[in-house]
C-alpha cells in the first residue's frame, strides 16, 4: 500500500462540525449571511484580551528575534512554567512546581501526547463518559489503545457510575473527563469527582493497577453565576491534567497549552519524561515561542465571560419558551437540546434546510441531542429564534 489507510480515511473525511461550518459559508453567499444561523463551530468570539495584545508588542520591542522567535526547551520556558505553577497554587492551595508542567501547542496536542505516553500495550483501554469530545477516539486509536464509551447521564450530564464500575477491568489504563464540558455545558460537582475518585481507588486496588484521569479542561474558566469547578488533582492522585489557552484567552489559532503532571501522581518523574518522549516523538519539538511569553503576563486572565452568558441566557430562554427541551449549561459555550421526534439526522436535516446549523449528538456518543454553540454574535441568536420556532412546528 502506497500510503495509511487509516490516515486516508481521517484526512478524506471532515468532521460534521467541520463540513456544516463550510456549509454555512458556501449557503452565506446564496441566501446572505444574516439568513444562515451557523451554531456549528466552538471558535471563540470573545475578544481576547488586552493586555494579550499589549504584550505582544511589548515583546516585539523589547526581545530580539532570536529571544522571541527562537526554539525553547521542549518542555517550555521555565519562566512560563513557573508563572503557571504560582497562579494555580494561589489559586487552588496546590503546591506545583515549573518541572510538572509541559508547554504543549494547544489541549489536542496535550491529549496526544498524554494517550501515546501511557499506552503500553494494544490492550490497554481508556474510558470516555459521553457526552465526549469526538477526537478523543482519533486520538487514543492514534496512540495505539482502544477508547470505551460510557453512555451519558441525561438528566444531570454527571457520570453515570453504574456503568463506569462495570467497564473497568485490567486494561482500564484511564477515564477521560471533560468538565465543563463539550458539548453539555455541564460542570462535575465536588461529590462526582470524590465519587470517582473513590471508584478509581477501590478498582486499582482490586486489579492492582494504577488507573489515571486524564483531566481535559480548556473550559475551566469559562463558568457562569460562580459555579465551582473542583480541581481534580486534589481529589485523585493519579490525575494528569491536559490545558489549552485556545477558549480561556480566546487563542486557539495561536496553538498553547500545557500538561500537568503533579509529584503526587505514580512514578511522576517517569510519567513525565515519557510525555517529554511523545512529544518528541510526535515531532512537536517545542510549544510557540512567542505565546509562551506572552502567557508569563496573561495566565489568569480571560477574555469576557459575561459575554458567553448573556448568550447563554437568550438562547436558553428563548428555546426554552418556544417549547424544545435544553439541557442548562454552567459552562463553556454549547446548549446541549433534545431533538423533536425520534431521528436525530431528520431533525438536523430540516433544520438545515432552515438554515439552522446545529451538530447532532451521536458523534459525541449522545444520540437524541444536538449541540448548539453560542459563541456566536448576540444578534445572530435573536434572528434564529423565527427558524427555531418553523422547525419546532414542522414536527407539530
Ligand atoms: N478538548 C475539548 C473538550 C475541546 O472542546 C477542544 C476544542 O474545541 C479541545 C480539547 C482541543 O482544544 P485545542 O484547540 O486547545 O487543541
């Protein structure tokens, strides 16, 4: 065979996300862009904020190119890593170090290298609770592990334990969590993560294993009316945490992110020498050079959350009113909503001849649902609301 067939079928085939969101722009040229409502992608819309821009022409006067621009170690600035380190500990009373981060090129690298770090044999397993992230399987497949799903709770969006107790086996190398999540907007309580941080306890100890979570947070901050985000490694040891800048300062062009491997974590420094290995491996070679500098003035900061929630608002009580069933996120920038009839591909379809972009929610292991991403204009939202209601009577 002249090339990977499975690389093929990953390169020839876009994503629904991605096919919908071309849609959108082929059918703006048709019928008008204030005629097409595309809630199909999670590109932020808030303004990243100021003092990004300020430092990075700050950085452009001040560094010389070579400074700037040149390669940097490949776990990243130390600088960078220790303005990590410090922001967390005030923030969460933890007590990192520079050593247990890795400047990674965004969270899709940080759970690459993570998936390709751990898995040490084709057996190995690692679970996701839908509704999940789809590329999670293109990742974890790509490491060379199988990925299980366990199937969502639909009433709270938590975990359903039941089920995550009965995959668990031998091979269970790690559960994936998503918190806030993509695409349900919900955020795990303090009792599911020491729910499921008791469980994972209990299973290591029955099959002498050591099972981690793989914490993927680049919505962390992104939450609305205060809501606390638990922050895992205070809960579980084994917890390795896979962060992205990409939606937090608005910059998922710019590729920046880091993994975390806290000393509590089993064999911590082989742990981490083996993501500095995938890394290598994977051809990373260092994270931006630039963004890793400019992250030492902005960790923390964010772009206008406020934002986020107003949209959040209209969208939930304007759905709401007009009769569909949503899901109320209390984070990051999707409405998850139960689809009308019994066919998720129908109702997507004739919301698309409406006009109407939304993902439907099989591909993120949730069938029944669809994902509206609200990081979009406020305007756009309230134009939507006359096709949303034509589509909710066309199953009337
Ligand atoms: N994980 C989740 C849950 C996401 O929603 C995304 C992006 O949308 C990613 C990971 C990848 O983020 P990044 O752009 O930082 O690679």
């Amino acid at each position: 065979m002249l090339f990977n067939e499975k690389m093929y079928e990953l390169g020839s085939k876009r994503s629904v996300i991605r096919d919908l969101f071309e849609y959108g722009k082929e059918q703006s040229k048709i019928v008008g862009a204030e005629n097409v409502f595309d809630f199909s992608i999670g590109n932020p819309t808030v303004e990243a904020p100021e003092i990004v821009n300020k430092t990075i022409v700050e950085l452009t006067y001040k560094k010389s190119s070579m400074e700037l621009h040149g390669y940097t170690s490949a776990q990243g600035d130390e600088e960078t890593r220790q303005a990590i380190a410090m922001y967390l500990n005030k923030k969460y009373d933890t007590n990192f170090k520079s050593d247990n981060f890795y400047m990674t090129v965004g969270a899709a690298a940080s759970l690459t290298i993570c998936f390709n770090a751990l898995t040490s044999s084709k057996e190995d397993e690692f679970i996701a609770i839908a509704p999940f992230f789809p590329e999670y399987k293109v990742f974890v497949e790509g490491a060379g592990a199988k990925l299980e799903v366990v199937s969502a709770d639909e009433v709270n969006f938590q975990i359903n334990f039941d089920e995550l107790e009965k995959k668990i086996n031998k091979n269970t190398k790690g559960i994936i969590i998503n918190s806030p999540n993509n695409p349900s907007g919900a955020v795990y309580t303090k009792e599911t993560i020491q729910k499921l941080s008791d469980l994972l306890m209990k299973k290591s100890n029955e099959f002498d294993t050591e099972i981690f979570i793989i914490s993927d947070e680049p919505y962390r901050e992104i939450v609305y009316d205060g809501v606390e985000v638990p922050y895992v490694t205070k809960y579980y040891k084994n917890t390795i945490v896979c962060y992205s800048y990409s939606k937090s300062l608005s910059l998922p062009g710019e590729r920046i992110g880091y993994i975390l491997v806290p000393d509590e974590v089993v064999e911590s420094k082989k742990i981490y020498a083996a993501i500095c290995g995938a890394g290598r491996s994977l051809g990373f070679v260092c994270a931006p050079s630039m963004f890793q500098k400019v992250l030492v003035k902005c960790v923390g900061k964010t772009g206008d959350i406020e934002i986020y929630k107003k949209n959040r608002d209209l969208l939930y009580q304007g759905l709401m009113e007009l009769g569909y069933k949503c899901y109320k996120p209390q984070g990051a920038f999707y409405l998850f909503v139960k689809i009308l009839g019994d066919d998720e591909e129908e109702f997507c379809k004739r919301a698309k001849e409406l006009n109407l972009l939304v993902v439907g929610a099989t591909g993120f292991g949730c069938p029944g649902w669809v994902r509206i991403s609200y990081c979009v204009d406020e305007y756009m939202i309230n134009r939507s609301f006359g096709a949303f209601k034509k589509l909710k009577e066309s199953f009337e």
